[in-house]
C-alpha cells in the first residue's frame, strides 16, 4: 500500500469519525430542543423560581411579622363578614311566607276588625 493509500485511508477514517460526532451531536440538539424536554425545563425553572420566592417571603415574614399578621386579620375579617353576612341575612325556615302557604296555620288577625267572641 502506497503512502497516498494510507492518508486515503486515514482522511476516511477521520470523516467518518467527524460524520459519527455530527450525528450524536444532532441527536443531542433534538432532544434539548423536543416539545417534551423544553416543557419540562420550564416547569423546572417555575418551580425553581416559586421555591425562591417562597424562601424569601418566609423570611421577610420571619423578619417583620406585624405587617403579615395585619393582612391575616384583615382577609379573615373579610370572609368572617361574608359568612356570617350569609348567616344573618337568611330567613328563618318558620316566616310568615311559610306559614302563609300553610293551610292549617291560623290565619294572621284582620287589622281592621275586632274578635271580642
């Protein structure tokens, strides 16, 4: 085998190699790059994110909790007047529109008339 065979040979290897390293790097790139894979990069990034926020809510709270407990009282003001703004608000079950609607109630007294029997 001649010296130009033998850097034939070798440059062929070489491209072959460089050909097998270009395939997988192609390969690799899809896969960073799939629908699946850059969803869960995202999600995981969101979630890094939220644990950061967290983190550093929790100790602004543990730091200066007055202004937290404030907004405590006042959102659980808000929902303890709702609720019981329902509770005050609903009718009894026994109002005069039932008792109206019941035949064997006694009727109301007429206002205008006098039962002196």
């Amino acid at each position: 085998m001649s010296r130009a065979d033998h850097e034939l040979a070798r440059a062929e290897a070489q491209a072959a190699a460089a050909r097998r390293q270009l395939a997988q790097t192609l390969v690799d790139i899809q896969t960073r790059l799939s629908p699946r894979a850059l969803a869960r990069g995202a999600v995981e990034e969101m979630r890094d994110t939220a644990l950061e926020i967290a983190h550093a809510a929790m100790d602004a709270v543990k730091r200066n909790p007055s202004p937290w407990l404030g907004i405590g009282a006042a959102i659980s003001f808000v929902v303890a007047k709702r609720w019981l703004g329902h509770a005050v608000h609903e009718a009894p079950p026994d109002t005069a529109a039932d008792l109206a609607d019941d035949p064997l109630s006694p009727s109301p007294p007429n206002p205008g008339t006098r039962d002196d029997r």
